[in-house]
C-alpha cells in the first residue's frame, strides 16, 4: 500500500499561449500539512484546481488512495472522493444565507422542499466546532469579507473531506481569527486528514507546515521537510534568485502638504478622522481587521456617503460626492477586494487599463486613439512585469498577483497626486510585493502622496514613512519610522477596546 493518499506525476496543463504546469510532479501523505508554495503564476493553483476538478490535465497521472484515477477528474467526483477546495478569490452567492451557501449543490430536502431548519442546525454545529460567531441565516453578502472567508472553510469542512485544499485561507482574517484556522487545521491532521496549503505569508509556515514543496514558472523545484529548511531556501527557489531585500525604503525629501482631511464623518465605522498627507511620503494607515481604515480610504474616494468633514487637496477644498469627483482631482484607489471593485474580470487586461482612462486616449469626438491606447498600456504592463501572453487576454485569467498589478497599473497614466492603496499586496508573493513597493517608491519619489492600509504589521513597519493607527473607527495615534514598533501600533489599535473592558470590569 502506498503511503501517499496524493501523487500526481508529471501534470502538463496549457492554457492559450501559456504552458502552466511543464511535467509537476506532487504528493502528499494521509495526515501531513503540505505547503504549496511559489511566485504568482508559478502554477500553484492551476495544479490544485485539476487536483479538485476545476481544470482538466492535458499529461500526466493521479492516484488517490493508491488507486490511479483515469479520468478527469470533476467537482462531483472530488467531493465524492472526499477533496475540498478553498478557493484564494472568495466563490459565495452573496445573495443567499449562510447555511444556504455551506449546503450549496447538496441541499437537505423533505417532500420535494428545501429543509431550511435542518441546514440551518447542521450548520450552527459546524460554525460552532470552528468557533465562528455567524449566524446561519444571515446573508452571507451583509457580511465582512473575514467572515465570509470563515463560511468558505466552514463550507469545505462540512463535506467531510480527507483532502483540503486552502489558497490563501488567511488572506483576510484577523490574528485571531488565523490562530482559530491553525487550532482546526492541527486538529484535522490529527484526525488523518490532509491538508495543501497555499500561502504568500511566509511566517505562518511554522506553525502549522510538515513539508513543503515549491513550484516556480509552472515546473516542480523541490519537496523536503520543513524543519530541514531556511526561510531564505524557501525564498530562493521560489523566486529562483535571492531577494536581499524584503522592504525597500527609499528616502527623498518631504515636500507641500497634498492632502489635508479634516473631521470626516461616515457612517458608525469613520469617526472624525484628520489627517495630513505630504508630496513624497508613504503613509501607513494600520489597525485590527474592524478598525475603520477600508471604510475611510472608501468615503475618501466618494464611495460610500460622507455624514460631514472637508477634504483639501493642495489648500483647496474639494468637495468628492462620487469615484469621479475623486479621479477628476487627482486622488485614485486600489481597492481591497480586486475582483469584486478592482477589474472587470470579463475584459482585457488592455480594456481594464484604458477604460478609466478613456478621457486621456479618446480624442474630441470621444474616439478612442489606438495608438495612445497601446501606448498606455505596454507602459504600464512594461513597468508591472505583469507575466501574460499579451495585453489581450482576459483579466480574469490572470494569477491573483498579476490581477493586482492590472488595478495599479491602470492608474499610472493619470496625473494622480494622491494614491490610495488599500490591501495592496494581499495574496500576493514576496517577489511581487516587491514590485508593489518599489511602485510606491517610484511613486513617491514624483512627489506623490501616497497613502495605504495594510494588515500585515511587517509590511506598514517597513514601507511607511509615517503610520496613522486606527481602532473602532477613530485615529488613535500617530508615529514615525523611527519611534514605531509593533508593541506600540498594538498599543494604539486596542485602545479603545481596552478602555470598554476596564469600563465593563469597573
């Protein structure tokens, strides 16, 4: 009998004009945690996704339990084989309820009806065993999208399955919410079964991993326990050089004050926030998964209703009613969630980059110059790396990094003087934070302002030149790179949550 419960051995898989995986060989054990690891487009999901159904192989064989499995494998027969996927782009109808979603293609029915009450108990006893506080009738698009990253497991671990994929399952939680995740996977590979796991952040590894293997432009690198590698091993076969530097900083003089955000009211999650933002420096906007810092760069960008406040760019006050009003003046977003707000998935990356820049490449008869157009874009593709056949295919078929380097890039042609990054690097790899980073650099050294939020603590230590901290949708305290520490962000992020446990324990 053999001792893998996986082995997939020399999967090809190509895709118009890209060969994503060239003879991959994977396998994993009953019981282990394997983390699957690589740059963006180094075939990781694609080899996952056959594993699960969602793609077919053109080369190669799969055994499960030992026994070699022919034919292509669908999403029917993974779930019947016992294999669930959590997909790195979050897969729910926002419209339907919770344990509608988690029973999703598998509805417990009576006398030819939906029975509602059933699926709502089972699927109360599955979010309680993940200690998940969601109620099973609540709509599951009302909720954050932390939370609806917790349904997506819930729904996974509700089939039962012996094999569980996760692509980046701790993109959007909290670090409670990610030691919850880690409590549940050790419990599951006690239990015998067996877990992929995709991840960009590194750190989490050692927590939870047994042995790793790593893939780099669609090809296998290597397979070895974790204990018997370096962090820099791993970075170095991921990206297939050394990358000596993890957050570049460049320095460059301070200059006029950009943008100057006073009292800004909206809705319960902004609170009379102000701030300064200078030409020539990043600003970090950090705090706990709640805190308020989406919600703020979304009211800054005329997204969501301001309740009252003022917004100056350059001493003069602008009034940002609608995303127009703000491109119009020279502020721009990348949003977090870079599917859903970020592309038009169903186009280009060509069309994704021209169309909020039709006002530049379209002449007085609203004609669209083709020239201008190609231009614009091989700039922006040019100075991404954005790894595609060419400009022409669809945005949707690009590697969650790659995706993200299309929402930035479109915003490069413009005259911004203020760029907001929300989330900028999320689920991204180290290799393409990089570039994310050095972006901003680039950014600010134009005398840009640059403004950005970011979960990961490293990130915002690193990059910023000044960091904002936010907590229950109010700025809490402020600090420069020399003076900040992790301990102190903390500090300033818990402040008023600390403050209601002494008012509760008085």
């Amino acid at each position: 009998m053999t001792e893998y419960i996986v082995e997939m051995k020399q999967i090809t898989k190509s895709f118009p004009g890209v060969l994503a995986l060239d003879h991959v060989d994977f396998s994993i054990k009953p019981g282990e945690v394997m983390a699957l690891l690589g740059e963006n487009g180094a075939g990781k999901s694609t080899l996952v996704k056959i594993l699960s159904g969602v793609h077919t192989r053109d080369e190669g064989e799969i055994y499960i339990y030992g026994k070699e499995h022919k034919g292509d494998i669908t999403p029917v027969s993974a779930r019947e084989l016992g294999i669930a996927i959590i997909h790195q782009e979050l897969n729910m109808c926002s419209h339907l309820s919770v344990a509608e979603n988690i029973f999703l293609g598998r509805e417990i029915c009576k006398s030819g009806r939906l029975a509602k009450k059933e699926m709502n108990n089972e699927s109360a006893k599955i979010l309680d065993r993940l200690k998940i506080d969601i109620h099973p009738e609540t709509i599951v698009g009302n909720l954050a999208i932390s939370k609806q990253q917790m349904v997506e497991i819930a729904k996974a671990l509700s089939t039962d399955a012996k094999i569980l994929i996760m692509d980046e399952p701790t993109s959007a939680l909290t670090n409670k919410e990610i030691k919850e995740l880690f409590s549940i996977i050790r419990t599951l590979r006690d239990e015998g079964r067996s877990i992929i796991y995709i991840s960009h952040r590194l750190e989490e590894l050692q927590h939870i991993v047994d042995r790793v293997t790593i893939m780099r432009d669609g090809k296998f690198v290597l397979c070895d326990d974790f204990a018997n590698l370096t962090m820099e091993n791993i970075i170095s076969n991921m990206v297939g050089r050394e990358i000596k530097e993890k957050f570049p900083r460049v320095q460059c003089p301070i200059g006029k004050k950009i943008l100057s955000v006073k009292n800004l009211n909206a809705g319960r999650m902004v609170r009379d926030i102000s701030f300064d933002l200078y030409e020539g420096e990043i600003v970090g906007i950090a705090g706990l998964m709640g805190a308020g810092r989406t919600e703020m760069t979304r009211a800054l960008f005329g997204i969501d209703p301001k309740d009252s406040g003022e917004i100056f760019l350059e001493d003069k006050e602008v009034k940002i009613n609608k995303p127009l009003d703000a491109i119009n003046n020279g502020i721009v977003l990348a949003p977090e969630d870079r599917k859903k707000d970020g592309l038009c998935t169903g186009l280009s990356v060509r069309d994704n980059i021209a169309l909020p820049n039709l006002d530049i490449i379209c002449n007085k008869l609203s004609v669209v110059n083709h020239k201008k157009e190609t231009e614009m874009v091989d700039e922006a593709t040019s100075k991404f790396s954005i790894k595609m056949p060419n400009s022409d295919v669809s945005a949707a078929s690009l590697s969650g990094g790659n995706q993200q380097k299309v929402v930035v890039a479109k915003w490069l042609a413009r005259d911004s003087k203020v760029v907001i990054f929300d989330e900028p690097t999320r689920g991204i790899d180290v290799a393409a934070k990089v570039e994310i980073y050095n972006l901003m650099n680039q950014l600010k050294q134009q005398g840009i302002g640059v403004l950005f939020t970011s979960s990961e603590m490293p990130e915002i230590l690193g990059i910023s030149d000044r960091m904002i901290v936010m907590c229950d949708g109010r700025i809490t305290g402020e600090l420069n790179t020399a003076e900040a520490t992790q301990n102190k962000i903390l500090e300033y992020a818990t402040r008023f949550e600390k403050k209601l446990e002494s008012e509760q324990s008085a």
